[in-house]
C-alpha cells in the first residue's frame, strides 16, 4: 500500500507531532509527515519538524483579511504537498468552512477528554472539576463543531483523588502519543469509513 501523505497542525509544544513523526520514522505506520503549520511563531512544534527536516510553516493570521482568507493560504500549503491527511496536535482554533471543504472527512483532531464530556480548552480540569473517576482522550474527525466529530478511538485512564491538572493531563498524554499513531495508520489503511455520527473500522 502507498504511503499517504500527512500535514500536522500545532499550536505547542508538539509532543504529539513527535509521537506521529516517530512512528512514521519507525514505519509503525504507513504515512509520511510533508509539512508542519504553526499559527504561532514560537511554537516547538515548528523546531520539532525542522530536526526532521520536514518543511514547518509559521502562518500568522493577522497578516490575513479574515479567517477564510487564513485558511485559503493553509489550503494552498497543504495542497502543494499534496496532503492527504490532515491531523491538528494541539491546534488551538476551530476548523473553518474552507478547511473542511478542501478536506472532506480527512482532517482529524486529538481530544484529551472521553467525548462527548469536557470538549473545549482545559478538558483535564473540566474532568477533574466534575470529579469523574476515569477520562481519557479520543481521536475524532473534525466537523464543523468544536470537538463534535465523528469519534475514531478512545483509550482511558484512572482519575486519582489526588490528580492535579498536570499529573492527570500527563497520565492521558502518554495514551494520546500511542492513540494518535494508531488512527492514523487505520486511515492510512483505508480502514475508516464515516457513517453518519459513527466510524467504521474495517
Ligand atoms: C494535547 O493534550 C492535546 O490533546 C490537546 O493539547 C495538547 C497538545 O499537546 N488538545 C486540545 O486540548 C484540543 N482541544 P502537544 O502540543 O504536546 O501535542
């Protein structure tokens, strides 16, 4: 089977960018990462590329009129590399129309929190304030929602009675760098088909 060509989205520090540039480098999994786009200038995501020596763009969305035309200069990007796979790792922004157009059911999203619960910025907390006793992170696709698409995967983890912030987000991370690797190689297999608000692993 081919190798598909993959573009990773950040706003961080891309510790999941390295878990998915790794198991690429590893052939874990049959993809390839072409380019990474930044809309923050110091994002260490952009580093991690470089020492890949995968091309890594800073896009800065104050240079552009508004969002459409924002993501009309990602699309052109990501079409230049001729991506087939777009995964967000961290990237803080809703997905607008011109995205989701360009990429019909071929951008995907890593959520740290069981969804539907806690979607949106500081899901640990949001977990830890409700008090539940497991959460977890899920790889979904990306609709027009915020983390509302199609769920791929979802791996659990314990949440202790003496769980800060940081220690239970550290606990899902470590799923989330084996998680993420794993949807992507099931779309590089073809494996995933959306049937409405399901996905179908083949
Ligand atoms: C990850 O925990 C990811 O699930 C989360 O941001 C972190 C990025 O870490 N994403 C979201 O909260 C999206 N709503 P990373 O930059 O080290 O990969």
């Amino acid at each position: 089977m081919a190798t598909i060509s993959l573009a990773v989205l950040a706003s961080g520090r891309g510790s999941n960018l390295q878990s998915i540039i790794d198991a690429c480098e590893r052939g874990d999994v049959n993809a390839e990462v072409k380019v990474v786009i930044s809309d923050s200038k110091d994002a260490y995501a952009l580093e991690r590329a470089k020492k890949h020596g995968i091309d890594a763009y800073f896009v800065n969305i104050k240079e552009y009129q508004d969002k459409k035309a924002y993501e009309e200069k990602i699309v052109d990007l990501l079409q230049n590399y001729s991506v087939q796979l777009v995964c967000l790792a961290g990237y803080m922004r809703l997905v607008g129309p011109t995205m989701l157009n360009a990429f019909p059911w071929q951008i995907m999203n890593i959520h740290p929190s069981l969804l539907p619960a806690f979607t949106g910025l500081h899901a640990q907390k949001q977990a830890l304030d409700y008090g539940v006793k497991v959460s977890g992170c899920t790889v979904h696709f990306v609709d027009k929602g915020m983390d509302t698409g199609p769920i791929i995967l979802q791996e659990s983890v314990p949440v202790y009675d003496n769980d800060t912030e940081d220690s239970l987000a550290e606990r899902i991370l470590v799923k989330e760098h084996v998680l993420y690797p794993k949807a992507i190689g099931l779309f590089a297999e073809n494996r995933l088909m959306v049937d409405g608000k399901k996905v179908v692993i083949e």
